[in-house]
C-alpha cells in the first residue's frame, strides 16, 4: 500500500517513509546522474525503475519478490541507496546504477528506510523506529558508524542532505508536521515553515538555494518551494480533485522538478515540470500506481 494513499484518503497516518539515480541500458556498468527514479506496480509487485525526464527508456532495475522503494543516486551516480523490505522490516541497501550487486547496510529487527546520501558520497541519512519511534539517523556509506541525530520523542521522517551538509527532515514535535533543518551532527534543529498545514517531504535544489516540499496549507496537497532559511514561500502547482506526493526532485542542472499526482488511489503518476511550476507533464500516463516514494 502507499503511505501517500493513507494521507490522501483519511489523514489518518504520517507518512513513515527521490532521489535521483542513475541507470544503464543495456546491462552496462557506466552512470549518468541525471534520470528519474520511479517506483512501480506495473509488473505485480513494488519495483525500482529508471527514465529519462521526457518518460523514455523507463527500464526496471529490480526483479524479487521483496518490496523496493526510495532510490537515491550519489551525486556521481556511482551508487544508488534504497529501501527493501524482507522478512518484514524494512532495510537500507546499495547497489550499482545498473542494478546488480546489491549489498543490504542495515540488518536491525526495526525498520530502517526513507535514504539520501550526501553530496560529497561518504554519508548516508535515513529513518529508523529502532529507538522506539521515527528518528534520523546517519552511518558511513558502508554501513558503519549508525547514530541517532535527531534523538526526539516525536516522530522525525524524509531527511535529506544540503550540498553543505546540512540535513533537512519532517518532524511532528510542535504538533503537526512540519519542515525542520539541522547541522550534519544534529545541532541546531531549526523549525523552517512553522504553518498550521502539513508540509512534508523536503528536497533540495543542488544548488542548495531552494528547498521543494510538500504541503496542504491550500486545503489540497500541493507542492510549494522555500528558501534553505524557510522564507519567501512559493506554490508551484495548484490543482483540484488530485493531490501530489512524493516531494520534488530536482534535474541535476536545476531548471526541472519531478513529482507525483494522484488522481485517485488507483492511479499514480509522474509528472515533470519547470523549477517555476509551468509546463507540468504526465511520464508515466498508463494506469496502475507509478510514484517516486510508495510504503
């Protein structure tokens, strides 16, 4: 099931789980960092895909009977981090951008998901309820070195890196959920967007000169840009009868955004548009339930 669908329908839950990742044709090894990662239902269960940012050579990456989700491509597009869940709980995994030679990072009877590396590719962020409830935690790109940065009896979800460092994340601790950021150490939590709606999901520009994320303040869930500090919001897609999830994904040169739409819980889609919100197209128009984040 979607978590977004949750949200869509009732509210009744937060969302407990963009990522760019690289791809090959063909089975080759080579990387190219600039392609949309999408998950899909299209071939009976949740899998990792590929595509370019017009919706072709949309390629499958995954083949289990496992559940993947949440693809992160390094900045080199050397590595992709994703979630599996096996056994019942979910797990942080890496592997090559051609798919093969996937190695599991956590092992922890908890779940583990939701990843995003770092600029500079030598850490990881992600979510973990090991602690008792949702928490940011951060290890090496190898696994080692797991530690709580957020360490909040509230609930703390979808962190990602700044190109600084800097680790943005979704968190409930004033009541509702709200955009927070903190130091790389987890210093200096700082509520940026402080609004009686849901703002969820933040991505940044890989400039780091704007942060994209979602939120209802409109009454329908929408997407909405900010300065890093949380000033000069702005709402870039304004739509009736569906909602948008799974945050925004910047193009590496920082002119496109992807994002999904929901029209109803049967149909998922991608869409892609310029970084102003004009231009919005449908990638993956077929029905079934093609998102950027399911769980």
């Amino acid at each position: 099931m979607f978590a977004h669908q949750r949200y869509v329908l009732a509210l009744i839950a937060y969302l407990s789980l963009v990522c760019v990742l690289a791809g090959c044709g063909g089975g080759g090894g080579g990387s190219n960092p600039d392609m949309i990662p999408f998950v899909s239902d299209r071939d009976g269960d949740s899998e990792i895909y590929i595509m370019n940012w017009d919706g072709s050579s949309q390629t499958r990456l995954t083949t289990n009977t496992n559940l993947d989700d949440c693809p992160t491509l390094s900045a080199d597009g050397s590595k992709i981090v994703f979630c599996r869940q096996a056994g019942g709980n979910w797990d942080i995994w890496t592997m090559r951008p051609n798919g093969t030679g996937a190695v599991q990072l956590t092992n922890n009877p908890s779940n583990d998901y939701g990843p995003a590396i770092s600029a500079n590719g030598t850490r990881i962020v992600f979510v973990s309820n090991r602690s008792g409830n949702s928490d940011i935690f951060v290890m090496d790109v190898d696994g080692s070195d797991q530690i709580n940065l957020s360490d909040d009896p509230s609930r703390d979800w979808y962190p990602c890196f700044s190109p600084d460092g800097s680790i943005a994340f979704m968190s409930n601790r004033d009541g509702n959920a709200e955009i927070y950021i903190m130091d790389s150490d987890g210093s200096n939590q700082t509520n940026l967007t402080n609004h009686a709606g849901e703002d969820f999901i933040p991505r940044f520009s890989p400039d780091g000169s704007k942060i994209v994320f979602n939120s209802d303040r409109d009454g329908n869930f929408e997407l909405f840009s900010m300065d890093p500090d949380g000033s000069n919001p702005t709402q870039l897609t304004n739509t009736t009868a569906v909602s948008h999830w799974g945050g925004g994904i910047f193009s590496r040169d920082g002119t496109k955004i992807a994002y999904e739409r929901a029209a109803d819980i049967d149909n998922l889609d991608v869409y892609v548009m310029n970084a102003d919100g004009t231009g919005q197209t449908n990638l993956t128009p077929a029905p079934g339930l093609d998102g950027l984040i399911f769980e």
